[in-house]
DNA sequence: TACCCTATATACCGAACGGTATGAATAGGC
DNA sequence: GCCTATTCATACCGTTCGGTATATAGGGTA
C-alpha cells in the first residue's frame, strides 16, 4: 500500500463540488452579511453544496470563515503586500490607496472590507472571530510600520513624524474609505478621498 | 374631561421603571454588540424590565434601537454640531477630533462608535438600520460640508482642495479611528492618530 | 462480485431568535 | 366600591439558528 498514491487516488466516492469555488462562494455570503448575519442556509445556496457537504468539507462556520479570510487576503489583499515595494514612504502610500480604492470599484465583488466587516461585528459568539482578524490586522500594521521605519532613517518623514503613527493614521484613512464604499460612495467621492489623502501626505 | 390634565395623571397602573434610564440600558446593549448582535434577552437584563414592558414602552427592536440612536446622538455626538463654531477650518477638525478621541477614552462607555458599528453590521433584516444611518451621517456630512464651503470662501484652503473632498476626508479619519478604538488600540495610539491627521492638516 | 470508504440528500436536533397572549396587580374617575 | 385603563410577570408562539444522525449513492480495491 503505497502511501503516496492517496494524493491521486482519493479512496471513497468523489465529491462532486469544487473546494475553491465553494469557499469563493462562502466568501462572498461573508463578505456581503459578516460572519455573524451569515446564515449557513444562505452560505450552502451560494456554495450550491448541503448542509453535510459543508460541514465535512471545511468543518464548521468557523472554520468555513478562517479558510474563506485566508482566501481574501491572498487573491484581494495582494496589493497590501506588493504595496511594501515602493520605493518612498509616499510611494507606498499611494499604491496602498490606490489599491483599496480599486478594490471598492470592482462591480462583482461586495463593497467594502471584509476585515473591517468582521472586526465590527461584535455579538458575544464572534468574539474569537474578532481576536483572529485582530491578529491579522496587526501582522499587517507590523509589515507596513517596518517599511515606514526604513523610509525614516531614510530621511523622508518630517521631524517629529513617527513611523507607526503615519501607520497608524494611513491604516485609519483606508479603513474610513472602506466604511464609505460599505455605506454607499461612489467612486467619484471615494477617488476624492483617496486623491486629498495623498495631496496632504507630508514630505520633508 | 380635560384632556390637558392627562399629561399629570396618566390614568392606569404607573410603570416601575425609568424610560430615560431604560433607554440608557438598551444603548449600551446595542453600542456593544450593534442591532443585529444585541438580544431582546440582553436588551431586557441591560435595561432591567420585561419583554412585555419594552413592547409596550418602545414598540419594538427597531424603534427602540431608532431612540437609543437619538439618545446617543443628543449624548455622545454633541461635540459635532458644537465643532462647527469654531473659527477655521483646522479648529473645527481639530475639535471634532479630539471630542471623537475623547469620547473613545471614556471607561464606562463601550468603545467604538454606534453609528460605524450598525452601518456596517449587515444581515438583509438590519437593511433599514442601515438606511436610517446612512440617512443621518448625510445629515453630519452636510453640516460639515457647509461649514468648509464657508472655510473655503474664507480662503483657508490651498488651491485644487474642495471642501466636499476635505470633509470626505476628515470623516474617513474619524470612523478609522472609531474602527481602531473598537478593535482594542490604546489611548496613546488613538492620540498619536489624532496628532498626526492634525499634523498634516493642509494649510493655505 | 463483494467490500470499504467517502460524499450525498433528507430529515431532524436542541437552543435561541423576535414577538405576544393571558391573567394578575395597581392606579385614577365616578 | 366598582369600572376602566395601563403595567407587570409568566408562559408561550412560530421561525430560524448552527449542527448532526441516518440512510443511500458511487468510486477504488481485491
């Protein structure tokens, strides 16, 4: 019996979904409603798959949610990451928003931020879903603030302008335009937005 | 029969209980866990009085949760509308923000902002919570708004900077800071948030 | 063909949801 | 004292919640 064959001969019957599209459907059932307005009826339809198939495929909402996050900060959360690239703090800042702001403008996908969604919704039960964004959510402040520190021993942030606190005030501007396309801006006033953000950015 | 006298002597069984401080019960409940996360059981215990007597005081779950908005817009929101006398441009946002920065380091009161959380929590029953939010935050929205077209006629503005779009912008920096409030950031980084949109505030 | 393993579909579970019917308690008006 | 009007407390309504028991269907292996 040849371990490595299981990888290709999966033993009993098939399933007849597919896992990537069904957690694309769960994540657009979370990202419109939250974890908690969710309902596992609403995520199953959307899914096309029952109530049994879901829970032996990915466990439970839970779960079903972590995995449906961890696909939308790799396919839409990508910009955050390749953002770190540029090559001024300025620049970063600019790609960050631009990136956001794209992201509002798609017309497929729900508006405003799943992270945000979910790190707001706040019945008693979502309170680890809480803490695992939160988690999240820090581990990009870290990344973004190491980058804001590189650019200060640079030289590019005026005197008295600390690196996490232009994280800090970056992250609230891209959470506020999130909130915005949530509660129905266009995208001439998101633009706005993300256009005064960058005219007032400070420089040396 | 009098009619005038039944606002002195209201005729059947008087209630135990205090509307106002009911009402402050329910406000906390709904602030902490947003419209759709807070239970009638919750509501009930907060405000001490039975589902009978909330019926019959308040109507029901969405008009109790449209006075407790009243409440903690008359309450929490009064640095707001009293902001917009200040004498420039930068006064006014700096009073908005530090009245928003204050209020967020209050300890009795749950962190977060009402108005951001059930804006955002969005289950299809929560929809009409939703609209009536959106319907006040165009109400601040344009007073702010007003206030800048006067800031901008009074030249307080660089030239290219409308005051819809600084307006847009001053609101994106408040709901990211209520957002980091209600996801545990701390008093010092709330301030150092506060300080730094103050510090980059565009001066003619 | 017989067997094993897994996915499917249906029907169901206890608990919690928002909301209410009902009857006892408590006040004013006559 | 009696009637009326309103509140209070309990128990209950139908629905929906997340999650599961059960039985059938379907593919690999021997």
């Amino acid at each position: 019996m040849n371990r490595l064959c299981t990888l290709t001969a999966p033993k009993g019957r098939p399933r007849e979904f597919d896992l990537d599209e069904a957690l694309a459907g769960a994540l657009r059932v979370f990202w419109r409603n939250g974890y908690e307005g969710a309902s596992m009826a609403e995520l199953t339809a959307e899914m096309g798959i029952t109530k049994p198939s879901l829970y032996a495929a990915f466990g439970n909402k839970e779960a079903l949610f972590h995995k449906a996050l961890d696909l939308y900060e790799r396919e839409k959360l990508a910009y955050m990451t390749s953002a770190l690239d540029a090559p001024t703090a300025r620049a970063v800042a600019e790609r960050l928003l631009r990136g956001a702001l794209q992201m509002q403008m798609s017309t497929c996908d729900p508006k405003g931020c799943l992270s945000v969604i979910s790190s707001v919704a706040c019945s008693a039960e979502a309170e680890p879903i809480k803490a695992e964004v939160a988690k999240r959510r820090a581990s990009s402040e870290a990344a973004l603030m190491k980058r804001f520190d590189e650019a200060k021993a640079a030289g590019e942030f005026p005197d008295g302008l600390e690196s996490h606190a232009l994280m800090r005030y970056l992250f609230a501007i891209m959470q506020g335009l999130s909130i915005q396309a949530g509660s129905g801006a266009t995208c001439t006033e998101l633009n706005q937005l993300v256009e005064t953000s960058l005219s007032v950015w400070p420089t040396k």
